[in-house]
C-alpha cells in the first residue's frame, strides 16, 4: 500500500476515534467538574461520597462486578482445563454449545431468572412439589435487594469470555513446558498450580478484566431486576432530571475512574506479561482419549453449565406462551395470544425494524473502519501504528455508560455535535455509538485475518501486474472472509442486544431499539412483561437465524466466530 | 546410574505403529544414541522410556525392574527437550532449583546444587535472569543444568542441539559428552545428526519405520553397516544392486550393471552364495580416481561434475547402465580434474567394498 493512503487512513481513524471516543469521555469528565459559571469545582465529587446511597451504589456496584468475574472463572477455569486434558465424546459441538450464551441477551435472560428464583416461581414450586419447602412461607431466593439473581444472571452471560481466554491460552502453552514439570516429579494439581496457571494468567486476566468491567458498570440486568441501589441504574435515573444536575456526570466519572483503577490493580498484581508464548513449540499437544469416568465428567459438566446458561432464555420462552404462571412448574395455560398481541402492538415491529437498520449499519461501518486499521497496523511501517492499535482496543475498557453518557451531551441542543441528532431521530449517534463499542472485535478479527495471510500472496499478484488496492481485494480480503464475517457476526449480535447506550440515546418512541421496548413492555402494567418475553424471544430468533447462517457459510466450524 | 533393558516394546498411535517389537540394552554409564530419519519413532522411544506415552506391549526395565507403567513423575529420569521447555514465569535460578523442590531437598542444599550445576554449564552468576532474556545457547546450557542438578537415573536429551548455529553445537556436544562421562551417567541422546552421533556416541542404534536397523559402537555402523539404508543413512555411500558370481578367499565376487566389483560382507556370519541378490555399498572417500583402468574393482565413467573443497575435491562419474552416478571424494587432493566429459577409472580395495542383503 502506498504510504499517502495509508497515512489518510490513519488520520481518518485517529479523527473518528477522537471525536467519537477521546471528545465525549471529556465532555462527560468537564460537566463532572465544571459549575454553569464555568468555574473548576470538585463539589459534585465530594458531595457524591457524602451521600450514602451513592456510596452503597458504588460498593454493590464492585460487588456486582468481582463476584461476576470470580463466578465466572469459577465456571470457565475447570471447563477449559477439561477441554485441554481429555478428548471426550462429542467435544467440538459442546465446545461450541457452551460459548452460545454470550450471544443471549441477558436482561431478557433476566425477566426468565425472576420467573424460576422468584418466591411464586419454579423453583420454589418444584421444591413445593418434592414436599421439601413449606407452601405457605416460600424462601425469596433472589432475596433483598436482589444482587444474586443479577450477578447469576451477568455470571451465565459472561463465562464464555472467560472460557475462550484461558482456552486460547492453553493452547499457547507449549506441552513439552508441562512434561518438563512431569519429568521432574511434579505431578497433577502441584503441576497445576506451579507451571499451568501461572504460565496462563495473562490469559486469565484478559478475560477477567473484560468481564470485570463489563458486569461493573452493567445496566440491563439490575434494571429488570428493578435492583436500583447500584450505581448504573442510578446514572441512569438521573437522566430524568440532566439539564440542572451533575451528579450523573460525577458518578460516571468516579466509574470511569475506578474502572482504571481496578484494571491497573489487576495488571500489576497478575497481568505481567512472561512471554510464554514466545516458546517454540515442539511436540503437539496429544490429547488422552477420556476414561469412561473422565467423559462423564466432561460431558456432564459441559452440558450442566449450558443447560444452566440457557435455562433463564427457556425461562423466558416459556413465559412468552403462558397465560398464567403463578406458583407452578411449568405454566398453567398455554397460548399464542402474546405474540399475536406483540405483533400488533406499536412498540414492536418499529423497534425490530430500528434495531436491524442500527446494527447493520453499525456493522457496516465496523468491517470498513476494522480492515483498515488492521491493514495499516499489520501490513504497513508507518510510524505510531501501535498507538492506532492500542486506541482501536480501548473501547473495551471503558464502560459503555460512560461512552453513551459523553454522547448524550455532545448532542444537547446548543452542542456543537446538535446536528447529529436529525430532528429527534437517534440513528446517526447511535450507530455511531454501537460502531465505537464493538470495533474492538472486528479489529482483531481483521488483525488475525492480516497476520495469518502471508504477504507474499499479495506480493505475487502485484509482481503479475495487479495494482496494490486491487490486490488487497482480489487476493488477501477474499482469504481473510471468515474471518471478518465472524467479527462482523459478533459486532451484528451485540449491537442488537446493546443496552447502555440504546435506553440512554433514543428518546422517542418510534426510534426505540428492541432493548428499549423491551424496558419500556416491563415497566408497563398488565400484560407488559408477557408480551416483553415475546419480543425478547423473537430477538432471539433472529440471533439465532443469523448466527446458524453465518455458521452454515463459515463451515462447521461455529466456535471460529466467537474467537474475538 | 541405572542400566536399561527394553524387551518387546510395541507403540501404536491409532493404526499407526510407532514402535514396532523393540530390543534395547543399554548398559549403565553408556552415552547411547537414537538415529534414524524423521518419523522412525526415535522420539516416541525416548518419550516412552520418559514415561510419556504408555506402551502397548514390552516392557523397558531399569536395573530390571520393570517400569513401563510407572507414571514420568516417579521414574527419575530426566529430559532436555528439544524446545528447552524453560517456565517462563520462572528465573534461572528457580528453573533449574524446580527438580530439587519436588524432591524435598533442604533449602540450604538446594542453593548449593544449583549453583554448582551453573557453573558446570557456564552460566553461574546468571541464576536471576528471566529466560526470555537468554540467548539460544544459554538457554540451552539452564535446560542442561535443570537436567543434571537432579542426579537422574538416566539423562534423556531430545535433539538438544537443534536450536543452535554449527560452532555452538560442536562445542556443546564436547560438553555434553564431558559431563556425561564425568558423572558417569546414562544418557539416551535423540538426533538426526549423524556427526553428533558418531562424535560422542558409546554406541547407537539406528531405527526405521519403528524397527531396529542396527546397534553398535560409532566405527562399527559406520564401517559395517547391515543394511543398505543404514549405509546411506549414516555417512555417504554409493548403492549398486548385483548378483554374486563367485567366491575366492575372503573375496566375493559381484556381477552389476557397473562391472564385476569384489567386496566382503558387511556381516561376518553371512556368506552370500553364487547368484544371491546382493546390494554393494562404497563410501566415496574409499574410492579412489586414476586415468589408467586398475587391475581390480575398476568403475568405468565420465566425469560429470568436480568440486574442490580445499582439504578434499569431489568427483562424480556417470556410469553407463547406472542410473545414480557414483561420488567419489579425493583427500589432500594435488591436482584436480575439471575435464568433465573425460573417461575416468574409480577403485576401491575389496575390504572397503561391502556386501549387504539386497535392499
């Protein structure tokens, strides 16, 4: 590629990045800090700390996010270890089962949660049932306050995060490093603990860290749950009442803050990069076929955990058929009646239809902007293209609030950024917010593409007389396909199920994604929440439809599209 | 140290036999050495005697008892793998201590051992490196040293000198073989470098498709080969297929396609009979050039190419009704003949012609 282009790309993203990403963390940091005289105040900050319900958000919010990330691990951690040891019966298809629930839209999961753990629910009906619980006084499992049935709920969503992490980082691991261990007398668990994990942690901490702040700032979740004293669903309250109060502002600063604060706690205690994968790998990894105990383990243990996953989208499904489900197993009355109503009701079809035209043009822009910074990181010289990288990663680690927040002011009427707000119609910042959010994916998908491709492919077909642009796209983008339908499959599906900035940006009813009429069904009375899991389940359906395509294009091989 | 008997070993992956009915002796303090192309099953037979792969059938003995269900983490060997297998989360210092704290040695004892195991492979005062800073060949030096500190039964090295540019290898393979001899260890040494095994080997074996081809000290494989893939594998050697006329002495006379050559066999028991197939293998250094047709195994050719390597000049002859041509290589050579396309006589002395069954 000639250096003129690809130094025009570089300005290009480094322009999107820093009017979409650098200018709105700003704008919410200024408003934090800034009184309407235009005067430095650290008020808001400190008056934040002064009242207890903001500082028990702010602890339930940690709690929320750490025991996420430990129940997480909990689940992945052994499952991947299994999956690197033994070769069990039907492994590739569990192998890919198990990573399905990320593509799950959890606070839809969460309605189905309520429906099991809830007192008049299934669980409680079942252990009724076995004649192990008293009918009369029925145990709250979800309990005050609610956090367990949040943090299960983000746990089953977010564990296949952690599963592809320590998956990818066992395989990097080069056997000959444990037989080394083997050989001189360290032996099972010890092996375990003094060679195994300590060579994956890196690995360990990549998923973690993800996770950590994706479930620290979660909106979706608690506020299904209606678990308002956490610190998300207070920001988000306190749109209500924006223009005269800064408090939001300085508690999304705070969990900006934090959010680097814990990310920097865990680099250092854990994070420290040991180079194993700089090893040369000699011998490949033998599997040992599972002993007849080994495999009922594994499959058991996989099919438990996605069974357990999926357990709340039945939950939901179920709910979406009943009439009425009070107290029982299963429903009482089945019928057809909610999505017949769902159909006809205005919310809807209109925010199926949204959600489609956001998420695809969010995609869209995603693979352009993804190909091209991984074409100039990868493939070209140019000086400061790590720093183009390290930018393209960095929407992971700051909060999804926080972006939408930033939003959200630069488009206040009076705001340089008003216009992008066409009337009142969202679509040009929300697609813009959704594209910024998941760009990660697709980069590295992209990347992966780039450095598997040889160069000289492309090289060989400028030597026989085809330009360099017409190369790039007649030869490496037709091989690296896969790969970019993959991130672009993952950036479609968690755009679709975006939570933050969906319920923040879009105001009016007839821009409302799926996941705001979603929140807007549950909040409504009568018959609200059934014809809510009608929706959710038809927003399923097309995830499925469009992951199973996508997997049918792809080959068998379905566990390729989540390897982000 | 320990001597090791391997009686019958059999080692299947899937329908594949790796290992094929195997018999070793190797006698204790003996630097015995596994040969053979890629895919021979050298690697697996190392591996199993290690303890990582279980064999099917056989047994593999130290100092006879049988050990070949005995997990790798009891059997006291240890291994110098071909990757190092250095822990990376480790320094110098606690790689090569790792041995020694799973076998509960005291601290103070510890400290001492690993140091003394530093300096034996010149790496001492480097014990808190971490191992991403090293080069290729300290790397190696700590892997030998993580090996020797433990004072295995048997001392197991898997191409330990891949890795490493051709000066380095020379001089580690002396050392390798110093502190072999020093400790008086066992030690199973993997290559598919036959200099390497001839250099510093007590004795080898040379195994092909899973099977023992032969086993014997570096001068007699390399002088007696058995067979004909054992003559090209160790060193070079031209092949011609022939019939065997008649005898007269100690010399057999062969019909081939290049002449009547007399040789003798490369197995002292085995007198091949009039009209046996028989395969003749001549090293090119055994060969000698001359303008004039000698009396005895004259080989008739033209030259095809000459090259001139300083201490030694190589020919070779394009024979008719052969179809490889014959090499040949001219020690201290005086005056070197570029006439390519000229008429020139090989020879050999019978005793440097060898008869092997036909391959």
């Amino acid at each position: 590629m000639n250096k003129g282009l690809a130094t025009t790309i570089y300005g290009i993203t480094i322009a999107f990045f820093a009017l979409f990403f650098v200018y709105p963390i700003w704008h919410t940091v200024k408003e934090a800090f800034v009184t309407p005289e235009g005067s430095i105040t650290f008020a808001y900050i400190a008056e934040l700390f002064k009242n207890p319900i903001y500082v028990e958000g702010l602890i339930n919010s940690f709690y929320m996010g750490l025991l996420t990330t430990l129940l997480c691990l909990l689940i992945a951690l052994p499952l991947a270890l299994m999956a690197n040891h033994w070769d069990f019966k039907g492994k590739e298809i569990l192998n890919s089962l198990i990573l399905v629930p990320l593509i799950l839209p959890p606070f839809v999961g969460a309605l189905g949660i309520r429906q099991i753990l809830g007192q008049a629910g299934v669980f409680n009906a079942f252990l009724i049932d076995l004649g192990l619980m008293d009918a009369n006084a029925p145990y709250d499992w979800l309990g005050e306050g609610q956090l367990l049935g949040v943090v299960l709920m983000n746990a089953l969503h977010l564990y296949p995060i952690a599963y592809l992490n320590i998956s990818a980082a066992l395989a990097n691991v080069d056997p000959a490093m444990e037989e080394a261990a083997e050989n001189l007398g360290c032996h099972g668990l010890r092996r375990l603990f003094r060679i195994t994990l300590p060579m994956i942690m890196p690995g360990v901490f990549a998923g973690a860290t993800i996770i950590f702040i994706w479930s620290f700032t979660e909106l979706g979740v608690p506020l299904i749950f209606d678990f308002s004293r956490v610190t998300s669903v207070q920001i988000f309250h306190g749109i209500k009442d924006l223009s005269g109060n800064p408090f939001p502002y300085a508690l999304v600063v705070v969990m900006l803050v934090a959010t680097v604060f814990f990310y920097l706690i865990g680099k250092w205690l854990f994070g420290r990069d040991i180079g194993a994968s700089s090893g040369r790998a000699a011998t490949g990894r033998v599997l040992k076929p599972a002993s007849p105990m080994a495999n009922l383990l594994c499959v058991s243990s996989f099919v438990l955990v996605t069974g357990l996953a999926i357990l709340p989208h039945i939950g939901v499904t179920l709910l979406s058929v009943s009439e009425q489900w009070y107290g029982t197993i299963l429903p009482q009355h089945w019928t057809n009646q909610h999505y017949l109503d769902a159909l006809g009701h205005p919310l809807t079809l209109n925010s199926i239809g949204n959600s489609l035209k956001y998420a695809s043009l969010a995609t869209g822009v995603n693979v352009i902007l993804g190909v091209a910074i991984a074409y100039v990181v990868v493939r070209t010289k140019l000086p400061g293209r790590q720093f183009l990288d390290a930018m393209a990663m960095l929407p992971l680690a700051v909060p999804g609030l926080v972006l939408a927040f930033g939003y959200l002011a630069m488009t206040r009427e009076g705001q340089p950024f008003d216009f992008l707000i066409l009337g009142e119609n969202p679509i040009l910042i929300l697609v813009i917010a959704y594209a910024v959010r998941r760009l990660p994916y697709v980069v590295r998908s992209a990347a992966a593409g780039f450095q598997q491709t040889s160069v000289t492919l492309e090289e060989a077909a400028q030597n026989l007389g085809c330009p360099p642009l017409k190369a790039l796209t007649k030869v490496t983008l037709p091989l690296i396909a896969a790969n970019l339908i993959a991130g672009g499959l993952l950036a479609f599906s968690f755009a679709m199920l975006e939570v933050s900035d969906s319920l923040i940006l879009a105001e009016q009813q007839q821009y409302f994604p799926i996941t705001k009429a979603i929140y807007a069904l549950v909040t409504s009375l009568g018959n609200g929440p059934h014809l809510a899991s009608a929706l959710g389940v038809w927003a399923m359906a097309f995830l499925a439809i469009t992951i199973v395509g996508a997997g049918v294009i792809l080959g068998k091989k379905l566990g390729a599209l989540f390897r982000v | 140290m320990v001597s090791i008997q391997i009686r019958g070993l059999v080692k299947r992956f899937g329908s594949v036999v790796a290992l094929n009915q195997l018999d070793i002796d190797i006698a204790s303090g003996e630097l015995f050495f596994l040969l053979g192309p890629s895919g021979c099953g050298k690697t697996t037979l190392l591996r199993s005697i290690a303890g990582f792969h279980l064999p099917e059938e056989g047994e593999i003995l130290f100092d006879g008892d049988d050990v070949s269900q005995v997990p790798p983490h009891k059997r006291e060997t240890a291994m110098m793998f071909q990757s190092y297998a250095l822990w990376p989360h480790l320094n110098v210092f606690k790689n090569v201590a790792f041995g020694l704290e799973e076998r509960r040695v005291k601290k103070a004892e510890i400290k001492e051992r690993v140091e003394e195991a530093l300096a034996m492979v010149k790496m001492d005062g480097l014990g808190n490196r971490k191992i991403n800073q090293l080069s290729g060949g300290q790397q190696q030096r700590v892997a030998l040293a993580r090996a020797l500190v433990v004072r295995p039964r048997c001392l197991m090295l898997d191409e330990p000198l891949s890795n490493l540019d051709a000066k380095l290898r020379i001089e580690m393979r002396t050392e390798i073989r110093r502190i072999c001899k020093e400790f008086g260890l066992t030690a199973i040494y993997v290559t598919h470098d036959q200099k390497e095994a001839l250099s510093i080997a007590d004795r080898l074996a040379v195994l092909d498709g899973g099977n023992i081809a032969q086993v014997g000290t570096p001068e007699e494989v390399y002088r007696h080969p058995r067979t004909a893939l054992v003559a090209g594998f160790i060193g070079e050697t031209n092949l011609v297929d022939g019939q065997v006329a008649f005898q007269s002495g100690d010399d057999i006379y062969v019909k081939t396609a290049i002449g009547e050559l007399v040789g003798r066999p490369s197995d002292p028991d085995w007198t091949p009979q009039p009209d046996e197939q028989v395969t003749v293998s001549v090293r090119p250094e055994c060969l000698s050039i001359d303008i004039s047709p000698p009396a005895q195994n004259a080989i008739a050719g033209r030259l095809t190419e000459s090259t001139y390597l300083g201490e030694v000049a190589h020919y070779s002859l394009s024979v008719e009704g052969h179809e490889d041509p014959i090499h040949l290589s001219e020690l201290n050579p005086r005056r070197v003949i570029r006439d390519t396309g000229e008429t020139l006589y090989a020879t050999a002395k019978p005793e440097d012609v060898v008869l092997l069954p036909p391959r």
